[in-house]
C-alpha cells in the first residue's frame, strides 16, 4: 500500500492511502466454488464458465485453451502453480481483455448474404471536415481516421476548383478551406478495408459540368481500379449483399442532370453570419433524449408538411442553372446505387416499386416530420430500399442527432458528424461494435416482417416486457495509471459514480446511477440494476463513469456503448472509451450481465 500526497497550501499537504485492486467478496465466494485449496484447474474454470458466465456450450478443450492463454497473458504476476489460477491470476482475467462483454470484439458472426438494405451501415456525414460545418479545414484525415474506426459510408461533396479545370472537396456555400478530389479518392482506397472488408459506400454530392464529371470518371476508374463496383444494370429489384461486395467500393449519387454554381465568397460569409449555432452539445453531451418526448416536442414546433417539403441536401439548391442535358456517359455509369429525386410529397416517394430498388435522402428534421404522419411506411420502404439521414443544416457546430430515431424506423444509412463528440455518437460506436465492428449490422426480424394485414413494426406501440437485464457494477481500475494524480481534484483521490442506462425504443429508455464512492482510484460500488426491455433486440446499454465535484459540473472519467443483443451474460470486463471514442489504455469497469 502506497501513499498519495495532495497540495492543500504552501505548507499543507494531504495524505492518502492508494490500495491496489482487490476481488470483490462476491468475487471470491466465487473463486471459493469453484476452485480447491486455493486453486483453480482447468475442470474448475470450465465449470466457471458454464455455469456462472452463461456459456453453455463451451467444451472441455475451450476451457484448456482459455486456461493457457490466461496463464500467457498474466505470466508477468508470476502467482503460477502448473496450469492453475490462484485468486489473484483468476481476479486479473475477469478484468482481461480475454473476458471481453460481446459476444465477439473481431469476428463477425451474423449472416451477410442479405440485400444491402437488410443492415444498418455505419455512415459519415461530410467525412471531410476536420472542425465545424462552416469554416474549418477539409482534408483526407478524418476521412482515413473513419475508415480505420469501420465507418462504410463516405461523403465527399464536389465543386469546380477556383480555376473550373479540376475538383474540389468542400462544404459547399461556406468558409471551408477545400482539398483536392484525387487526394481523397487516393486515401480512400488505401485505407477502405484496413478496418473492415465489407463494401465501402461512397455517397457524392455533385456540382459539376459534364466535363468535370468525365473527369471524375476518369479519376475514379484509375485510383479504384477493379475494387470498383459496376452495376450490369441501372435497375434492379433487389441489392446484392454485403458478403458479395466484399472488398468492393461502391458509387452512390443521383443521376446528374445539373450543375449548380459555387456562391461567392462574400455571399457564403453572409451566409455564415447570418447562421445561427444552435449547438446541443456542452461538455460531453446533452442526455440522450426520449425518442417519444422528441417527436412530440418537434410535432408541436413544426407545422404538417406540405407536399413539396421533403427535400435533401442533394435537392435543397436555390440557384440550381439547368447548364446541361445530356451527363458525362463514363460518369454516369459509375454509379452503382441510385439516389432518386423525389417528386410530389411524401405519399410519393414512399411508394415502393417492385421492379426497382433506390436510395433517398432526408434531413433529419424532414425525417422527424414524416416518422409522425408515415412512420409505418417508412418501416415498409427500407426493408427494400436505402433511407439516408443526415443533420440539419443549422448544425454548424457539427453536432449530432438522435440516431436511434433512423434506426427504429430502418433507416440503414444515419449519417452523424464524426468531427466531435457526444452522447449520439457514442450511441453510433456503440450500434456498431456489434457484429465484430465491420461496420455492417443486420437488422433486427422485426424491422423486416410485414404481418398479415400489412402491419410493421411500430417504434411507439406498448409491447409487453420480452426480457429483463440485471446489469451489476462491481468495481472499477486504471485510472490512476491513465491519468496524473491531480486531473480530477487537486487536492483528494477522485470520487467516482458509474450512470446506467438503456437507449432504445421510449419504453425501454432509463437512466440510473451508483452512489458516490469518495477519495479513492480504485472504487467499489456493488450496486444492481434491473432493466425492463420490451425490444432487446434495439436496446443499447450505455455506462458512464463522472468524477462528482461540488462546486463545479463532474468530470468525465470513460463511457461505452453495448448492444444488448450482443452481451455475454456472466461477469465481464468492461472497456471504458474517452470522450473521443478512443480507448482507454487501462482503465475498466467489472461488471456483471444476467437475463431473467
């Protein structure tokens, strides 16, 4: 046991004593069972891991092979005793990475030979920006640093160059320093299968004349070469596959028909002026909102749409100059998924052709409109066809939605600004941790049933109660080794509390918290919560541990975001992520997952 000193004044300092972690009582009873004399065989742990960690297939040789990676792993404690674990080695693995919460951190395990519109994709929104929405730099880096994170779908928005001889990469309309297409489209094809070998989706927003276009084709064909997709025809009444796509980069834009001229500068700086930030994102997020509440609140704001209302950010162009008729031919047959304008209303666009399959787009407040008036047949669209949501424009500062909004109505392609952080996107890393991370998830059954009468599934209907998660927090380590001594409070150990929660659809939503635990880096809570869940198989569980400060807002100390369909029911060891979505070196949480 070691000594920590704090700062009080000049001639003042606290002391504190630092234990190491230790087992839990529960941990230990534990141990107790299922080990003798002090020591846990190998017909120990596979009866652990069975019985108390809910894998009920496990085989013997499993449960070797686990034994010797443990013993490899934790060789440096130097507490072994022939192929045994005592408490201390058997203590260190629950907190291991080898006791992963999912069911798998690499593999993917679901079935990818449905159509494309069968999963949930996860998708950038202008996946060039480095800052906000108006006057930050454009460059290829955060596109790479979403590739590397498993992100499939790219948005790349292309304008003539100062001197119309070449293309640029910018947000069009705003301060937005631009970079070079080719620079781009040359990342994009080293880095798209780096994290992931499932197709990546790239979604263009053009601005071009014909010959700029032929140009885009050329470089498009010579950067990609035969990783690029081609459609043998413009329809089809079904998407191919994830798992046919493999290793495949996709082209998805409209059909170009016009060509819309950049604004000038002073025009965009007016433009930039007269936005107004409405940034929903202090600190490290505003709580995830009620989906129910959300709607209800838009609904009382907004008026019913009108017919012509629902218009994306590829229509939304005032000074669109009808400059060309007839589309580069190369251009034009590069495009593999076809966004389709709509025309008339929302009853229009809805409709379902069943020769031809689509991609569309809306904003997410167009998207919030038609959920409150078309929600089913937004559920029956997107068992076929492709819905994209992206933010609003007024998101300046690159905030973000509710994603699960999209997700409970289908919506496969619900595009976040990736600039920042925040609680949405921590919802985002979350969804998509599922499935080994490849950045493809399938959709739950109950986003691709029609019933008898042609009803779908309804986010907002009251369900009975299918599953209750009892989710136990035990303890928590490694800040100390993460962070200086001082970060939280400058004068005492931090003290920490963990925010359990369920993000889904309104009935399954909650929130609870531990109680505080005071001066200490290796905090104990052994605390138990019950979630009700009426649709498991949409529920996220989020954790979040602060720092409580009285006189100040609390201190961040990690967070993660699980799909529930994915938790490996026993006692887990919990990775905890900064506010970046990176993870933490060593800092964990041990809890435990149980279904009743």
């Amino acid at each position: 046991m070691s000594k920590q000193a704090y700062k009080v004044c000049c001639c003042f300092r606290r002391r504190f004593k630092f234990r190491e972690a230790e087992a839990p009582d529960e941990i230990k009873a534990l141990f107790g069972s299922y080990s003798e004399n002090g020591l846990m065989t190998v017909d120990h742990l596979h009866k652990f891991l069975k019985e108390v960690q809910g894998e009920e297939t496990v085989t013997m040789e499993e449960a070797e092979s686990a034994m010797e990676s443990i013993i490899k792993d934790l060789k440096h404690l130097h507490v072994f005793h022939r192929k045994v674990l005592n408490l201390e080695a058997f203590f260190r693995y629950l907190f291991s990475d080898a006791n992963y919460p999912l069911i798998s951190s690499n593999k993917v395990h679901q079935d990818m030979t449905a159509p494309l519109s069968h999963y949930f994709v996860y998708t950038s929104h202008n996946s060039y920006l480095t800052g906000n929405q108006i006057s930050s730099d454009c460059s290829d880096v955060p596109i790479i640093k979403a590739l590397e994170k498993g992100v499939r779908v790219i948005e790349l928005d292309m304008w003539p160059n100062s001197t119309k001889d070449n293309v640029d990469i910018y947000h069009g309309r705003t301060l937005t320093t631009p970079v070079d297409l080719i620079k781009c489209l040359s990342s994009i094809r080293k880095h798209a299968f780096v994290a992931s070998e499932y197709p990546v989706i790239l979604t263009l927003e053009d601005h071009l004349t014909p010959d700029l276009q032929a140009k885009v084709a050329e470089m498009v064909t010579h950067t990609f070469g035969d990783v690029l997709f081609s459609s043998e025809s413009e329809c089809s009444s079904e998407f191919p596959s994830p798992e046919s796509l493999k290793r495949k980069i996709i082209i998805s834009t409209k059909p170009p028909k016009e060509y819309l001229e950049t604004k000038s500068i002073k025009e965009r700086d007016d433009h930039s002026r007269k936005a107004k930030n409405l940034s929903e994102e202090a600190a490290w997020g505003n709580e995830v909102s009620d989906i129910a509440d959300h709607l209800k609140i838009h609904n009382e704001l907004q008026n019913e749409p009108d017919d012509g209302e629902f218009l994306d950010e590829e229509d939304a162009r005032e000074d669109i100059q009808e400059l060309q008729q007839n589309a580069a031919p190369k251009y034009k047959n590069l495009i593999a998924i076809h966004a389709r304008k709509r025309k008339g209303g929302i009853k229009d666009w809805l409709k379902i052709d069943p020769n031809n399959v689509t991609r569309i787009s809306l904003s997410e407040e167009k998207f919030e409109k038609a959920v409150l008036s078309h929600g089913g047949d937004i559920v029956r669209f997107t068992q076929r066809n492709l819905l994209r949501i992206f933010p609003k424009a007024m998101r300046l500062d690159s905030s973000n939605y509710n994603p699960l909004i999209g997700w409970t109505h289908g919506a496969q392609m619900v595009a976040l600004n990736m600039q920042g952080y925040g609680r949405y996107l921590w919802l985002m890393q979350g969804l998509f941790r599922a499935n080994g991370g490849c950045g493809y998830v399938k959709k739950p059954d109950i986003l691709l049933q029609i019933g008898p009468h042609s009803e779908v599934f309804d986010p907002k209907r009251a369900l009975p109660v299918k599953k209750t998660l009892k989710v136990k927090v035990y303890m928590g380590d490694g800040w100390n080794l993460d962070f200086h001594h001082t970060h939280f409070d400058m004068y005492s150990p931090p003290d920490f509390y963990v925010k359990v929660g369920i993000a889904g659809v309104s009935d399954d939503s909650a929130v609870k918290k531990t109680k505080i635990v005071e001066d200490n880096w290796v905090p104990t809570w052994e605390e138990e919560f019950e979630f009700q869940l009426r649709v498991p198989e949409l529920a996220l569980l989020r954790i979040e541990v602060h720092e409580y400060d009285m006189s100040e807002k609390d201190d961040f100390g990690g967070q993660t975001c699980l799909p529930v369909s994915e938790l490996r029911e026993g006692i887990r060891g919990v990775p905890l992520y900064n506010q970046k979505g990176e993870k933490y070196k060593s800092v964990k949480l041990l809890m435990r997952f149980d279904f009743l």
